[in-house]
C-alpha cells in the first residue's frame, strides 16, 4: 500500500475518468504520478517503473505446497 498511513488519499473507490502526460483525473480531482487503486481507497504510490515495488512482504508468505 502507500508508504505512510497519512499519505495523499481518495478514502473510496472511484473511476478513473481519464489519464495521460503523467497523470489519471477521477473524482473531480487530477494526481500526476502513480496511483495505487484499491477497493478501499485510491492512494497516491511513489513508484515510477516495476523494479521499484517492493515485493519483500509477500515472499515472506508461506507457499501452500501442492498435496499429495
């Protein structure tokens, strides 16, 4: 999720009326970056390219092992 509880937040869900030149407008509103968009809540997300999400929370999950 976004890095601080107190960061940029929309507390509910909302359509994404339309994005382009760095930025996405929903809400009457307008954000230029990324976007984390939740069921919850729309977050503003300080990542600019895939390298830079950090995974580390989910790989330390078990991995359900097939039965046998």
């Amino acid at each position: 999720m976004a890095s601080r509880p107190d960061a940029p937040h929309l507390p509910r869900s909302a359509p994404i009326e339309a994005y382009g030149k760095g930025g996405f407008a929903f809400a009457d509103m307008s954000h230029r970056g990324s976007l984390l968009c939740l069921p919850e809540a729309i977050w503003a997300w300080p990542v600019a390219k895939p390298e830079e999400i950090d995974f580390t929370p989910y790989w330390k999950k078990p991995i359900l092992e097939n039965e046998e």
